[in-house]
C-alpha cells in the first residue's frame, strides 16, 4: 500500500495507481531534464521544431504567437541560443510548413478530383456527357442526381474537374474515331487489291478513273462504310 497524507486533501482521493503514474511522471520529466541540460545546438533546433509543431503552429502564424504558446513549456528553459536563432529557426519551420500545407492541399485537391471523376463517370449516360459537354448545362442536373458529392467540392475546383474530365473524353473520342478512320482505310485498300488488274483478273489498273471505280463499287458495304 502506497502511504497517504495525514490531513485529507484532493490527493487523499487519489488511487494508487495514479500515485504511482504521477510518480513515474516526475521520474521521468526528471531523467528528460538532465538530457536537456547537455543537449547540442543542433538538438535544441530539433526540440524548437517539437515545441512548435506540438502547438500547432500553421504557416498564418508570426513568432510573437508562437513565443506566447512555447514559451510555458518547461523544455523552453533548455533553448539556450539567441533570440535571433530562435527565430531564423521560426522562419526556416514555417517554410517548411508551408510546403507542408501545400503539399496536403495538393493531395485533398486530387483526391477530389478523382471522386469528382467517379461522379461524372456513374452519370455520363445519363447526362449525354462527351467529349464537347459544357458544364453550365449539366451541373444542375448533375446537382440533383447526388447533390452530398456534388457540393463537397468547390465550384471552381468543379469546373476544372469537368473540363479536364470533357478533354480526357474528347481525346478517347479522336482516338477511336481515328482508329476507325484506319480501319475503314484498310478495307478499302483490301478491297481495291482484290479488283488490281492482273493476268487472272480485276479491272483497277493505271488508267482507271475515280468515277468508273466508284460506280463499281457503290454497291459493296466496305466502300459505303469508307463514305
């Protein structure tokens, strides 16, 4: 059993194992306080760092607020260097704060975007999208289909979303579109070479006009398919 005060007090309600906590606390604030005494100028940088980032310091900040937060903690005694150090290495935190937040911005922005995408892509039947979609003309209707997704991302990051998403459309589109274009060439230069003239047979030689080969081929599903 731990001992207790004599004279009751709001310690006297303490269970023993918060006697015991507290006291491992003391210990250890202790052994941490010795270390401190002997840290290195490159450690007490580190520590600055910790103090900063532990109160939450964000790139709005200026050093008087930061100070007036840092200042109580009892491993502040231990910054022995200058005012100015301390607030070179205020300055050199909060540009990497600010990358810091840049970079979470960055990641928040593209996880946006692609839920937005998810969105369009759930939607695009019914709402016709291709590759020549306006936004203006279907964000209402797009709005109404799944308002809770719709309005979790800002309006000019869903415009540019949307423009991005209509582009990446228009490029499949050019590209099947093209692909079909070849296609249909390689039917019809199939098509001509089996009509070459040649000691079998075939009419298509040199002297052959565009029109005569059309009025031969007019009725062939390749040659229509070609226009």
């Amino acid at each position: 059993m731990v001992p207790r005060d004599i004279n009751p007090s709001s310690h006297f309600f303490r269970s023993d194992q918060q006697i015991i906590d507290e006291a491992n606390q003391e210990k250890e604030r202790f052994t941490q306080a010795q270390h401190l005494e002997t840290i290195t100028k490159d450690e007490q940088a580190t520590l600055l760092k910790s103090l900063l980032r532990e109160v939450g310091v964000t790139s709005t900040w200026k050093w008087d607020d930061a100070y007036r937060n840092i200042r109580e903690d009892h491993r502040y005694k231990f910054l022995k260097m200058p005012m100015a150090d301390k607030k070179h290495l205020f300055s050199d935190y909060m540009s990497e704060q600010r990358q810091r937040e840049r970079d979470q911005q960055a990641l928040k922005k593209e996880r946006q975007r692609e839920l937005f995408r998810a969105l369009l892509d759930e939607n695009k039947d019914a709402l016709g999208l291709n590759g020549l979609s306006k936004y203006y003309k279907v964000c209402d209707r797009l709005a109404k289909r799944d308002y809770k997704r719709f309005s979790a991302v800002d309006e000019r990051d869903r415009k540019e979303f949307f423009q991005d998403y209509v582009e990446d459309l228009f490029d499949k589109e050019m590209e099947k579109r093209q692909e079909m274009q070849r296609g249909q060439i390689e039917r019809v230069t199939e098509l001509l070479a089996e009509n070459l003239d040649s000691e079998e047979q075939g009419w298509i030689n040199s002297e052959t006009r565009w029109q005569e080969a059309n009025d031969r081929l007019k009725d062939s599903q390749v040659w229509k398919a070609a226009g």
